[in-house]
C-alpha cells in the first residue's frame, strides 16, 4: 500500500518507480531462469554422453550453493537496477505504458532467455567433454589431476558460474559500490567455500583434495576462462541484435547515458 501526500507525486509514482519497479522484477525472474535453465541443461548434455545414467557431474554441495553464489548481484539489479533516468521517463511518460500488458514477460522474451541458456548449456559442457574426450591437454598425473569426475564437474561448474556472472554483469544498469562488493564477492564466496569442502577429509572425503587439484592446474584456469568467455562473445553477439534493430527503448538508453550525440531525448516524443 501507498499513501501519497498530494495527487501530483501519483505521476511519479507511476511513471518513474512503477516501471523501474516492473522492469527489475522482470529481470530479476528472467536471470533466474536462465542461470537454473543453464544448470539443468548442463547436466542433462552430461548425461546424454554417460548413458543416461543419472550420474551428477556437479558436487551436491556446489549445486545446492548455485544460487547463493550467483544471488546476491542477481539481488542487487531488483534494487538498484535502473535501464533509464527518472528525468527520462518523465519527459516521456508514454514509456510506462509500453512495459504494460507483460511486455517484458512475454512469449518471445522467455523463449529468447531458454535459447541463450541452452547456449550457455551446450558451450560450458560440450568444449570442455572435447577436450577430455580427445585428450587435448587434460592433465593426468601428479598434484593437478583433472581426471576425476569431481574435477571435471568443479571444471564445468566453474565455467558455468564465470559465464554466468558475465551475463549477469553485462545485463546490469547501475552500477554503485554495493554491486561491486557482492559482485566481486561472489566469486570470492564460491572459491572460499570450494577450497573448505576439499579440506573436510572427515566430514566429505569424496570431495578431498579437488580444490586444490584444480586450483594448481593451469589447464583449469585456461579452460574455465576461455570457456566462459567463449559464452560471453556469444551474448555479446546478441547484443548487436538490438544495435542493428533497436527498439525505441534501446534508443532512448543510449541518449539518456550519452551514447548518441546528434539527437536529443526529445525528439522520441515523435515516436509516441
């Protein structure tokens, strides 16, 4: 509920928290799907390679921390997340009406949100399955062994989580100190409680030792970044969808951050 002291704050209300308030949610939900899209889908390419078997590539422990590794900044862009000005909006109020009637929930948003983590899926799972497949590089022997099935997952899981915080990255507005932290922190949390859970030899021996097989190895740092960024070039690819055929939205972003220099905001109110 709301109670406003005079009827002209109404118009604020509406067309400037309203539609930020709309426009966040919607990311906040469509993120969410496709990190979890992007996790099911992983594993199902995984287990299509063995068999069907039902045999989790993913440490339980990692997978039931997915979300609390990826959920703070996920968090964050639901309050701070700002795609345009409040003094934008208000010089074109008819804005609101365009994020009216589910458009940034539709159909053709979600289907377009399950491609790209089906993207996500397929390029975090399959390069890395080549690579071990062939023998390209995988390291064997000695203090950095990757062969193990619980290295190999803490391999894909830590690529799909780089890649995934990419999308994230890219997908945020605002940017502030609060964002950063957690952003930043994130990673430090997945790593920190990586390298705990490898050292519970008592308490979780099937997973001893992986952090620090994996964290020595080159081939580790090599794959999981040239993979996750592999995703990113792809997203950004994406993203030239919308320099080709922008939206009137699209456009108004690029004036209201300075981006397009020959025009004003005000000559979108033709656009109405």
């Amino acid at each position: 509920d709301f109670a406003i002291g005079q009827f002209r704050f109404l118009s604020r209300l509406l067309l400037v928290h309203g539609r930020w308030n709309y426009t966040r949610m919607s990311k906040v939900i469509l993120l969410s799907f496709y990190k979890n899209f992007a996790l099911v889908l992983s594993l199902f390419f995984f287990n299509v390679f063995a068999l069907m078997s039902g045999v989790s590539m993913y440490d339980s422990f990692m997978t039931a921390g997915f979300n609390f590794f990826t959920g703070m900044p996920l968090l964050l862009i639901g309050v701070f997340d700002q795609d345009l000005s409040d003094s934008t909006m208000m010089k074109l109020p008819w804005f609101y009406r365009k994020r009216r009637g589910n458009a940034s929930l539709s159909t053709k948003t979600t289907i377009l949100w399950v491609l790209r983590s089906l993207n996500t899926a397929i390029v975090v799972t399959i390069l890395p399955l080549v690579s071990y497949a062939f023998d390209l590089g995988v390291p064997a022997t000695g203090e950095s062994n990757l062969t193990g099935l619980q290295a190999y997952g803490t391999l894909i899981f830590t690529s799909l989580l780089f890649a995934v915080m990419y999308v994230i990255a890219i997908e945020t507005h605002t940017w502030n100190v609060v964002n950063m932290f957690f952003f930043i922190g994130s990673f430090v949390f997945y790593f920190c409680v990586t390298v705990l859970l490898s050292n519970l030899a008592t308490f979780y021996p099937v997973f001893f030792g992986v952090a620090e097989n994996c964290f020595k190895s080159m081939y580790f740092w090599m794959q999981s970044i040239e993979v996750s960024l592999i995703v990113l070039v792809l997203e950004m690819c994406f993203r030239v969808i919308h320099v080709v055929d922008p939206t009137i939205v699209d456009i108004a972003i690029e004036l209201d951050r300075g981006y397009i220099q020959h025009c004003s905001i005000d000559r979108l109110r033709q656009f109405k």
